[in-house]
C-alpha cells in the first residue's frame, strides 16, 4: 500500500507547529460579550430568592439571565447518538442546585472584569439540603437529588432507573451457567472489591464556545467540542428552538479526552446570542473546568472469580457501583464497558454476570473520559486475574495465554465474534520485549531501592455497534481536485490525517490533491462525532465507501466518454485509464464542467456495523521503588497494541504513548477529592497532579497487527485501548514489589508503604 | 502607554495596571500566545522576554514596558525546523501546548549544551503536555538539538 502504514505527517502539522489562529478563541470576535457563569457555593440546595438588579446596573453589563428566564424543557448534554441513554435530567439554569459548581447565573459583560464585577453583586438566597457525597450510601438516601419529573430514552425495565432512591440506572447480565453453582464447584475462588477514583481529563484548551447570529439570523457556534451534531440538537431542545436555525462548527481542538464529549459550555453564550442578538464567547477558566465540567465515574467494582487448580478461569462475575455525581451524562453506557470491555478477554468461562448500580450525588458530574468504564473494569479484573495466579502459583503471562479469547472464537460474555486479535502476540512480544522471564520479577538494587514487574491486558471497542453511523462525502472539482466533507471531529490525535491517507489510498491520488473539509453541521454529513474510539475505523471505511462510490462514477463516466466497456477502463495514480490511453483528473473536471451532458461527480459512503471490533493490548511496567519513601516510579513500560492495520505508524504510536502515560497518572497520583461539605479541593494542576516530564522515563511501544475485516484495510481502534493497562500493571509490580495488594486508586506511597486505611 | 517591541515591531498600547502580557499579546494579535491555567503551572503562555524565557501569565504588562519579546510567530526558521521535528513524530498533537514548548525548546537549545535527556525533562517540566506522553516530544527535541 502507497499511502496507508506509511509515514505521513498531520496535515495541519504546519499550522499548529506555526502557532496560526486556529483555535475557537483565536476565532471570536473581538467585540464578543464575555460570557461567566455564577457558580453554586453549595452541593445541594434550593435557590429561594434570586436578586439580580445591582448586577444588571453594573458599567458593561448586558444581560443577567437565571432560572426565570431560561427555557423548562429538559434535556442532556451527554454527546449521544439519538435517543440517549442519558436522562433528561437538566436545565440551562434551575431553581435547585446539586453540586458544588452547578450554574446559578449568567452574566454578559463588555469586559471580563464587568462580568466578574456583576458577578460579585447577585444576591442569592439559598435554603441548604442534605447533601449526598458517599456514593456508597446514595441509594435510599434522605435526600433525592433528582426530585422532579426526569425523562429517561430507555424504558425503567432496560435502564432500571429510580430517581426517587438516586438510582440512575440498574442492570444486569448473565451469559452460560449458574454463576453461583460454578463458583462453588472451583477449585479457587477470589472475591474482590476494586475503588477506582474520579479523574480529570485535563486537556490543555478549557472548555470555549463563541456564538453569534449569521446574515440570515441564524444561531452559530464555533466551539471546542467532540460532538458538533449532538451539539445541534440538544441546543435545539434546550433552547427550544428549530435545529434549522442552528449551525455547529469545531475549529481545531486543543484536546478532549472525552470531555467535550460532553457540551459543558455551548449552551451559555449560545442564550446570551440569541437574547441579545450580539456575538459571544465563554472561555472556561482552569477551575471552572476542574470544578463545574465532568470527570471520570468514581467507581467501586467486586469481582468474584472462579478458576479450577490448572489455572483454567471457570466463572468471573462483576460488579459496578457508579458515581455519576449530579446529572446523569454518560451513567448508563460507561458502567455498562465495565464489564462489556474486560470480561469477554477471558473465554474458558463457563459462566460469567455482570451486574451495575449508577447513583446520583451531589458531586461534579462524571462523563467520558479516555477508556469510558473499560479503564475501571480493567483495573478491577485484571488486579484481580493477577492475584488469583499469585494464589495458584501460575506466572500471570501464563494464566493469560491459558485463558484468553482467540481470534475466530465468540466469547461467552457478551456475545462477541472475534474476527480478528493477536492477543495472545501481544503478549509473548511484551514479554519479550520487557525481558520477564530473564529476570526475577523482583530485584533489590544497590542503593536500596526495588525494581520490580507487573503486566496486564486489555480490550476496548472500534465505534458503538448497531449506534454508530457516518457518512463521508467526496468531490471531484472541475480543477481535478478532491474535496472530503467528513465529521469525525478530530481533536488533535489526526483522525482527520488518517482519513485522508484512506482517501489518497482508495483513489490512488497523492494526499496533496484531497482537500479535507470536517465537522460543520450546514456542510459536512452526519457523524457521531469523535469518542468511541470510531474516528479510523468508522469515519474512515466510510471514507473509503465514498471513494469507491467516486471512483465507480469517474470510470463509468471515462468509459462512457470513450465508448468502451467500464470494466475495461481503470483509476490509478490521478486519472483514468484505458489501456494506453491516459484521462488526469484535471481533465475529466474540464469535460464535466461545460455543456448538457456536464455535472459534478460526488461519492458518498456510509459505515455503521452490528460489532465493535475490540484493539487490544498487553502493557507491561517496570517500576523502580523505594522503601524509604514509598515512592513509584515506572522507569520502563511497554505496551504492545493490536489495533488492526496500523494506518499511521507515527501517530499510532503517540496515541498508545499517550495513552499509557495518562494511565501512569490515573495509577499513581490523580486524583479527584472533595472537602466535607462537597467542595472540590483538586480544581487547579497546583493540586491536580497530571504527569510531567521528569515523571516518564521510558515507554516502549510496539504493534501486532491483525486483519479486521470489517475496518478499512484491516484497521480497528486505538484512542482508547492504551489507557487501561497501566494501573493494573503497576499495581501488579507493587505487589512484586512490596508483598502488598492495593485495592484503591491512585496507588499513593502512603498507602503502599503503610496500608490501605 | 507602553511601548513593547514584538516580534522585532514596535507597539505604543495602553494598558491596565493588573494586565498581564499575554492578554497584551493576544489583543495585539500574537494568537500563538495560549493560556492553559491561572496559577503558573501549564506553560503554555511561554515567551521570550529579551532573550529569556518567561510565563506571559506572570508578569504585568507594565514591567515589560521597553523590552523585546519573542513569540512563535517571530522565530520562522526555528520554529520550521523544530515543528518539522515534532510533526514526524507526530508530537505536536492538539498543537495547544505547542507554542510554549516551543518556545521553552529553543530557550533551552540557546541555554544548554548538550544536555541529558533528564536535564532537557527538567528544563521544560513546566511545560505541560496531556496529548503526547511526552516521550515523542523527547524524540523530535532530541533531533532539534542535534542540527
């Protein structure tokens, strides 16, 4: 292949790299109101009497908005495809607040600083509610933070919600045998109860909307988001206006991670516009962003697993408490990868359940963030997998190769036909490349300190199977050029490069001649947008769908100008072909461009698929420790990824870099805390450590490709899989290291040298 | 009125007493200019400030009153050769922490001789990246600092 697995740098490589405006703030208008959001001191609260005047009297202020003067349809902001399994569960502004950071006001200013002074001088009365904060204890608590009428998409016997208990939903699977019987009839049994904390996406571009009314009166916004389409639509609803009049475009992204998979800050200039008929723009602070966006699900999952004295895993049964914090985005499906993304790795089972609770607390929000549940289940089941070959004396890359699913097999846990996976070479090559069995897995170095192995493995998804749908659309313009209209919402990683070496592929074209044109609601077709790790594989078969489409059409219409059978005539390297004689592009544009029998040709193509082919990983950590102190630190990872094809071999790899980096920080220092009475403590990167640089040493990365048949030239995912392996493998050489078994995240030294409390 | 010189041009602007350089640079037009945080953390808002790199997010407009500063937009050669370098390891990513770092890198390459990979890790530490691992980044500045 000419363009695909080759080296191909991002095609807006240049302009980032520039430092060009491209960006939604360096978009909006200089004379934009600046929009801010008054923020709820509270976590639970009724707001009695709002008084706006001295704000409204402020130099520069244009308009106050609260809960009297918003719309009461309620909506979600989760990014879903249509109807979402998120409830309906908020308002612009409501009379009850839920979390500490829930929007109280909004405030238009000339200035920044008018805004913030106007701010300063809304009067607010509140009567305080109990808050819930322990999401162990929400249900049947007290206090019902969802009192009002919700609207749920999924009916109460799927979803399982009950408001009135703070249950957003509860459900259950069981695939093969009695779970209990086949527990009690192994040789081995382990129960297990997994806390995986809250996390921040942390993307370095805040959340940023700008909005403004076009020639024909028409609400636009240019935004930082994942999902324009959801986007359009949910503004609809909210601001119960015609989706017609409302045109979402996404510039360049600084970054989601999953959090602009949710439209935190659409909706605020968006009612500032349309009220005052003048441009707008909020930009996130840090702390807002921190404090009133979303997060990764808190999350507390029991494993129960059975395995017979061979090492043969015979039942595993999971499940998930969810956080969801106060408004319902994302509760159901995220718990649902929990289990849907980490069990069906194992496929000697002779039964396996899993079951989920999501509550409501007066807590931020959670939401989507890299891995999406997966990344908690896999922390779960795979310390979980470790202890128990510990227990039976098995090497954990034994138990695995023992037991995992193999390609062409349907596994017994959600149903899955695997049409492609080298598992089990991901293993062996980690394995190699990290030297486990050359080495004990614990060594003491000559300073004292502890260097020490762990490994675990992963799966994820490629797109929403039976959900997910996109169309690409692409042009041949008269001047022999290509024009691709697609949407996948690239938000830094190249999706967008990636499809245009899908295109350059199909067509035969060098990439220089295809102009990607991406994401805009009044021009580009429908997508999802980009989570689900969908953006290569079903964004780019659709690509390659709507090549062939053109494709077809530029042969039949060269045959039918030479007169001669199509399947004689033949398209490669920028033009058409029979036998000897040569049709460019720039040629067949000319012909069609002039006279009756002239037209534009356009391919389009569409992909949407009944699976969800999983990319997986191996990742194996290295870690070096220290009894003085307690301190880890991960001095060598690999990570061995069969995300199909590998389109791109140098973004691939930083995806999977990435991936394992972010990981390291979910595993070790991350971490979301909340005070007493609900407020966040962690809402600046002074308390929120992320990684920096001095914190990764070494991260190896390598591939083993298989050939998915359903994905473009083989490809599967690989955005999200990188994520899930770096906690549990960490936390597995801890456990080499130390003797200890940790069974809370984020692994901090405290815990490792004295115990979990 | 002060008067800054970026870029190599000369700009007389008023400004308040509690703004900051990068919201003087970003009115000004200096778009490369990012900010990530507000409590001195990120990087993002790196600059060259007659010579030196700083954080625009700390220092009051004020104080830079008649000195030179450097963005991304005024460093061509430089930031071609080092964004080149980012760009086949694919470290550029989102591209928002890009310019900092860029800068940070080319303050670092004038600085430093032959640096360590962790004396280059604790030179730009302040530089914070959630796209990259940071370990492509490492690769291409290691190139950089080579030519």
């Amino acid at each position: 292949m000419k363009f695909v697995g080759r080296q191909f740098k991002k095609i807006d490589s240049s302009a980032i790299t520039s430092g060009k405006p491209i960006y939604t703030d360096d978009l909006a208008a200089a004379d934009a109101l600046i929009v801010k959001v008054l923020r709820s001191p509270h976590a639970h609260a009724i707001i009695e009497e709002i008084d706006v005047s001295r704000a409204e009297a402020q130099p520069g202020v244009e308009i106050v908005l609260t809960h009297k003067d918003v719309p009461k349809t309620r909506f979600t902001l989760a990014g879903q495809s249509y109807p979402e399994p998120s409830p309906y569960d908020q308002l612009i502004l409501d009379s009850k607040v839920r979390y500490v950071g829930d929007a109280v006001a909004i405030v238009a200013a000339q200035t920044e600083t008018q805004a913030e002074n106007a701010l300063k001088r809304i009067k607010v009365t509140y009567k305080k509610l109990e808050p819930v904060l322990d999401f162990e204890t929400a249900i049947d608590h007290p206090s019902i933070i969802h009192d009002e009428e919700v609207h749920f998409n999924l009916p109460q016997h799927v979803g399982g919600q009950d408001t009135k208990r703070n249950i957003m939903a509860s459900y259950g699977f069981s695939f093969g045998e009695d779970i209990e019987t086949t527990l009690a009839d192994c040789d081995v049994t382990l129960e297990r109860a997994y806390y995986m904390q809250a996390a921040a996406q942390s993307m370095m571009e805040t959340f940023r909307s700008y909005t403004y009314l076009d020639a024909r009166d028409r609400l636009c916004v240019i935004t930082s988001t994942q999902v324009p389409f959801h986007i359009k639509r949910q503004l609809a609803r909210a601001l119960e206006m015609s989706p017609s009049k409302i045109r979402v475009i996404k510039p360049r992204i600084g970054g989601g991670f999953g959090a602009k998979q949710t439209s935190e800050s659409e909706i605020y200039p968006a009612i500032v516009t349309l009220k005052t008929g003048k441009p707008a723009k909020i930009v996130y602070t840090r702390k807002e962003t921190f404090s009133s966006s979303n997060s990764r699900h808190a999350m507390r999952i029991t494993v129960r697993i059975g395995a017979d004295r061979s090492g043969r895993i015979r039942a595993i049964d999971l499940h998930s408490l969810s956080d969801q914090g106060a408004y319902g985005h994302h509760g159901f499906t995220t718990v649902k990868l929990t289990g849907e993304k980490s069990i069906p790795l194992y496929n000697k089972l002779e039964a396996a359940k899993f079951s989920a609770d999501v509550v409501y607390t007066n807590k931020l929000k959670a939401g989507a963030f890299r891995g999406y549940g997966a990344t908690q289940g896999t922390f779960a089941l795979e310390s979980a997998i470790n202890e128990l070959a510990d227990r039976l004396e098995i090497d954990p890359v034994d138990i695995r190769q023992m037991n995992i699913v193999q390609e062409g097999e349907t596994t017994l846990a959600f149903d899955k036909l695997i049409e492609s996976s080298k598992l089990d070479r991901c293993i062996e090559t980690g394995a190699k490349m990290i030297g486990w069995h050359d080495k004990p897995r614990r060594r003491v170095m000559e300073d004292g300190t502890i260097r020490a192995t762990g490994m675990a493995i992963t799966m994820q998804g490629s797109g929403i199977a039976n959900i997910d749908n996109a169309t690409a659309i692409i042009k041949l313009n008269e001047t022999g050029d290509l024009s691709l209209f697609i949407s996948a919402s690239d938000n830094g990683m190249g999706t967008d490069t990636v499809l245009v070496q899908l295109a350059a592929e199909t067509l035969k074209v060098d990439p220089d001649e295809i102009t990607l044109i991406a994401a805009d609601t009044d021009l580009t077709p429908y997508d999802p947008g980009s989570y689900a790790s969908s953006g290569a594989y079903v964004t780019g078969m659709a690509v390659v769908n709507a090549c062939n489409d053109l494709k077809n059409k530029m042969t039949e219409m060269a045959a039918a100008y030479w007169n001669v059978p199509p399947a004689e005539v033949e398209q490669k390297d920028g033009a058409i072909y029979h036998k000897d004689t040569r049709l460019p592009f720039i040629d067949l544009g000319r012909i069609l461009s002039v006279g009756p029998s002239g037209g534009t040709l356009v391919g389009t193509g569409s992909f949407g698929h009944p699976a969800s082919p999983p990319p997986y990983m191996a990742g194996f950590a290295d870690i070096n420790y220290d009894p003085k102190t307690g301190l880890v630190k991960v001095v060598d990872y690999v990570g061995v990824v069969d995300c199909g094809t590998v389109i791109n071999p140098a973004l691939a790899t930083v995806q999977a870099e990435s991936g394992v980096v972010q990981g390291i920080g979910y595993a070790l220092y991350e971490d979301v805390q909340y005070g007493p009475t609900g407020q966040l403590f962690t809402n600046n990167f002074l308390q929120y450590k992320i990684p920096t640089r001095p914190d990764i040493a070494q991260v190896r990365i390598a591939f083993e490709e298989s050939y998915e048949p359903s994905g473009p030239y083989g490809a599967k995912s690989i955005g999200e899989v990188v994520i899930n392996t770096s906690a549990p493998a960490i936390q597995s050489a801890i456990h080499a290291a130390t003797g200890r078994y940790l069974y809370h995240l984020p692994m901090k030294p405290e815990a490792i040298l004295f115990g979990e409390k | 009125m002060i008067t800054l010189t970026v870029n190599g041009k000369v700009h007389q602007t008023e400004v308040d007493t509690n703004e900051v350089l990068i919201d003087t640079l970003r009115r000004l037009g200096y778009k490369s200019v990012k900010r990530g945080c507000e409590t001195a953390n990120c990087g993002l808002c790196t600059v060259l400030l007659d010579d030196k790199a700083i954080l625009s997010c700390s220092l009051l407009s004020l104080r830079a009153d008649g000195k030179h500063i450097l963005t991304l937009e005024g460093v061509r050669e430089e930031a071609k050769l080092l964004g080149g370098f980012l760009a086949e390891q694919g470290g550029e990513q989102c591209g928002y922490c890009t310019p900092g770092l860029m800068m940070n890198t080319i303050a670092m390459k004038r600085e430093l001789v032959d640096p360590t990979d962790e004396e280059i890790a604790h030179y730009l530490m302040g530089n914070l990246c959630r796209c990259s691992g940071y370990v492509s980044q490492l690769r291409a500045i290691r190139q950089y600092l080579e030519v």
